[in-house]
C-alpha cells in the first residue's frame, strides 16, 4: 500500500457537506437495480404468454440477472477502492442500460435472458460501489443511517418494481423496461458530470493491490461469517417474494400480484429508515432480535394460509410478506453496516462482498426451492423457515463477535488507538477481531 488515507473519518465528512446532491443522485441509481430486477414477478403472466412458455420458466430471468450482477460486484467495489467510485459507476451504469435496451426488444426468452444478464452485469458495477460512497460521504456514527436509508430505498424499490411493472401490464410489459432505460440514461449523464470527491486508495501496481485487498477480507473469519448470513437472508427475504409471486400468477391479476408484492417491500423500507435511530438507541443485538423474530412470524403466517390464491386469504399473505420484509429491512442493511464500519480502508472490497453474497442466495432461490414448490407452496415456506433457524444461529456467532463495534463507532473511538491496548498500526477493525478470537 503505497498511500494511506490519513485524514479522520470526521475530516472527511465536514469536506463532503457539499456533495448532498451527489447522495441524492446515488441513492436514486442504487433504487434501480431493484426497481427493475424484480419486475419480472407481476410480469411472468404477460411474457409467457407472448413467448407460450410455462411461468416457472420465466423465472430464470431472475438468476440471469442475479448471477452476473452477484459475480461482477465480488469485484467491482474492490476495483472502486483502486480507481475511483464514479468511474466505475458510469461503467456500470452503460452496462445496465445496454441491457435494459436489449431485453425491452425482447422477441424470445432466450434474449430477455441475456438482456438480465448484460443488465445484472452493468449493476453489478454499481450496487457495492453506491455503499462505500455513501460511506466515504458519512462520519462514523452516520453510517449505519446511510446504510439503512440506502436498505430502505432497496426494499421499497423491490416491492415497488412488480407494482409499478403490474400497473404498465396493459400498455405491454416491454414499457417498463423502455421507461426505466430512459431513466437511466437521464441518472448516467447527471452522474458524469456531477461534482464529485476524486480519491484513490492506492497508487500503484493497481491490479496487485486489488487482489491484495480482496484476498485480505475473504482470508478473515468474521468476513465470511458475514458472508453467510448475508447469503440466508437473500433465501428467506427474497424467497418469499418470488415464490409468493409464482404461487399467484394465473390465479390473480398482475396489477393485484403487484399490490400484494409491494407491502413487502413497504415493510422492508419503513425498517431500513428506522435502523439508524434502532442501532443508536439499543446497539445491533435488539434490532437482530428483532428482525430474526418477524422473519420467523412471517414465514409462519405464510405457511399456514395453504391456499395462498383465494381472495379471502389475501390479507394474511401480505401481513405475512410485510413481516418477512421488516426482517429484511433490518438483517440484510446489518451486515452492510458491519462491513463498512469493521474495515474503514477496505469499504468497497467489503461492500461488494456482502452484497455479491446477497445475491448469489437470491441467483439460487428459483434452484433450491423448485422441487418444494412441486409438493406445494407451503412446503416453500416450511423450507424457509429451516434456513431461517440456520440464519439464527449465524447471527448469534456474528453478533458475539462484532458486539463491541457499536460502542466504539458510536463514540467515534478506534480501537487500534492506545486506550484500547492496540497499536495505532492496526488500521482495520476485523483484523483486531480475528486477533481476538
């Protein structure tokens, strides 16, 4: 590492008090990703019939873009670290919009599958490089605010997507993508020349540090612990949300599918804006609790519905689904936050592993549950609440580990410095922790 950033987090924030803007224009890209992603759900009705395939077979457009998008961001935040946010950003952004070009003119399934895939491709540059800006414009304590409003914004945008996507049916599915291609160019011009913080991590032998610093984090326990449960939220949160569509479609129309879809992420939102304030009045155990028991209730309430496509059944599911949001809204933004406070010189590498992680679960949502869906969709939420009891026990150990980390970053204390019995060398965070352990 040939240059180190030396300024306190505190320095940095008070130079960033003129970029608000910028955060207004990254938090509204990072709402994109969802926005379209998830789409598909209130649309699997419309396009399998233009293209007479089975529904199911639609939902590989899921894992077409959530591949890619889970694969380049492992990578992208990392690269962010070496040559800058914004370069990579507008990258990606070309990318998405290339993609999203590609699958609104859409003759087949076999092209809207590569349109997800150039479009999971381009935001997979985007996703975890948004994060660690945010983090970069932010004082310590502010963080876990940034993170939960950018979490709630995520979960609003992937309830919001299938409702909007449902309203638009009518006019032809491939609207949406041609509206959202609009808006993206419009969000890829803004960003090229908004004002913007230049900073590099490293200066020289860039590919060598890259590697360096991706190697670093993915060599440390609690990384991977993170990892994990990041990986079981996108299999319970997200889950839920695909198979709820799928068991809905044929039976009510795409623009109810996308009312029922959009109080999950209502939900997710609403707990995403409040994490901040949760994490600064009772520390990251409660609101844990908190979201592990509402990922529980949920899958729970969905489970015994059974005949989740009558009408009188309909409240129950989105009370099931707005709880299973909650959860995501807490659980999923927790891990974020660990990762951007644990390892302050590393943000994006961290940044991009937890949210490649995130997913890679969702890329495996449609393989892993298929076959319960063959027997029944309540053995879909059965299966869901196996993986949440291992997302529980995960959480534990993590928690146990990263406990201390609330009080330090709340009082804006390091604890490489003195009055924590560490040398001042010890830069990083979840290196003192594997020290520990």
């Amino acid at each position: 590492m040939s240059e180190l950033d030396v300024r306190s987090e505190a320095e940095r924030a008070e130079e960033t008090e003129g970029y608000r803007s910028l955060r207004l224009l990254v938090y509204f890209l990072f709402a994109m990703g969802p926005l379209v992603g998830n789409a598909v759900l209130a649309l699997l009705g419309a396009i399998a019939t233009d293209f007479a395939v089975d529904p199911t077979a639609v939902l590989i457009a899921i894992p077409a873009f959530m591949l890619p998008f889970a694969s380049i961001q492992l990578f992208s935040g990392a690269m962010s670290d070496i040559y800058g946010r914004v370069r990579v950003m507008l990258v990606g952004l070309g990318a998405f919009a290339a993609g999203l070009l590609v699958t609104a003119n859409a003759t087949s399934l076999i092209i809207l599958v590569l349109g997800n895939v150039l479009s999971g491709t381009g935001f997979g540059f985007v996703n975890p490089v948004v994060l660690a800006l945010l983090s970069d414009l932010s004082a310590p304590e502010d963080i876990p605010r940034r993170m939960g409003i950018a979490s709630a914004l995520a979960s609003l945008s992937a309830g919001l997507g299938p409702f909007l996507a449902g309203q638009m049916a009518s006019l032809r599915w491939q609207s949406y993508y041609l509206l959202f291609l609009i808006v993206v160019v419009i969000g890829l011009i803004a960003m090229s020349v908004a004002n913007h913080p230049a900073r590099r991590m490293h200066g020289d032998s860039e590919l060598h540090m890259l590697i360096v610093n991706l190697g670093t984090e993915l060599r440390k326990p609690v990384v991977l612990l993170m990892l994990g449960t990041t990986f079981l939220v996108a299999l319970t949160y997200l889950g839920a949300l695909v198979w709820t569509a799928r068991a809905l479609t044929g039976a009510l129309d795409e623009y109810l599918i996308g009312l029922v879809l959009l109080w999950g992420g209502v939900a997710g939102a609403t707990a995403g804006s409040l994490l901040g304030r949760m994490i600064r009045r009772w520390g990251f155990g409660r609101p844990i609790v908190l979201g592990l028991l509402s990922n529980f209730i949920g899958l729970s309430i969905l489970m015994l519905v059974g005949n989740n496509t009558l009408i009188s059944a309909l409240p129950l599911v989105v009370l099931g689904l707005a709880a299973v949001g909650w959860a995501g809204g807490v659980l999923y933004p927790m891990t974020i936050t660990f990762g951007q406070i644990i390892s302050p010189t590393r943000r994006g590498v961290l940044a991009g592993a937890v949210t490649s992680s995130f997913f890679f679960g969702s890329a495996l949502i449609l393989t892993l549950y298929e076959p319960l869906f063959e027997v029944g969709i309540g053995a879909v939420y059965a299966g869901m609440l196996v993986v949440s009891a291992i997302l529980a026990l995960l959480y534990y150990i993590l928690y146990r580990r990263l406990r201390f980390v609330y009080h330090e970053t709340m009082s804006g204390r390091d604890p490489s410095a003195p009055s924590f019995e560490r040398q001042s060398s010890i830069r990083d965070r979840s290196e003192m922790l594997d020290m520990e352990q």
